[in-house]
C-alpha cells in the first residue's frame, strides 16, 4: 500500500476542520526530514560553489506571495554576478 494511499485513507475519517492541521504538520514532518536526507549533498554543493566561484554560493532574492506577502527565496548560485 503506497504512502499517498495511507494518508488518504487516514485523512478520510479526520472532519474538515481538523484536516488542514493534520495537512500542515504532515508537510512540516516531510519538509523536515527530507532537509535531514538532503543536507549532506546540499553542503558539497555549497562547498563547492565556494571554492569554484568568488561570488557568495547562495543568492537570495525578496518575493511577493500569496496575499501580497513578501517572503525570501534562497537558492545555489547558478551565475557569476558579473553577468
């Protein structure tokens, strides 16, 4: 039985109003546990970049979302800053 399945099933007896918190902490769960499985190959692309680049390896942007709120976005540097 796949995972989608069972949260499903488990998501079709919780009512309405107690499905948006069941939701969001399972995302904040998920969220988590692949940064755990990630950080190792996220901090060799970082050092990486380090070494590779002058330039700072993570660029942050400001963004506007939902609701005109404004949030900031990082990500690896995939250009110089010179261009």
């Amino acid at each position: 039985m796949s995972p989608r399945l069972l949260l499903l099933l488990f998501l079709s007896w919780v009512s309405d109003m107690h499905y948006i918190h069941v939701k969001r902490l399972f995302d904040y769960i998920l969220a988590f546990i692949l940064f755990l499985l990630l950080l190792p190959l996220m901090s060799c692309i970082y050092l990486i970049l380090k070494i590779v680049y002058d330039d700072p390896p993570i660029f942050t942007q400001r963004r506007v979302g939902l609701y005109s709120k404004t949030f900031l976005l990082f990500k690896f540097r995939s250009m110089s800053s010179a261009t």
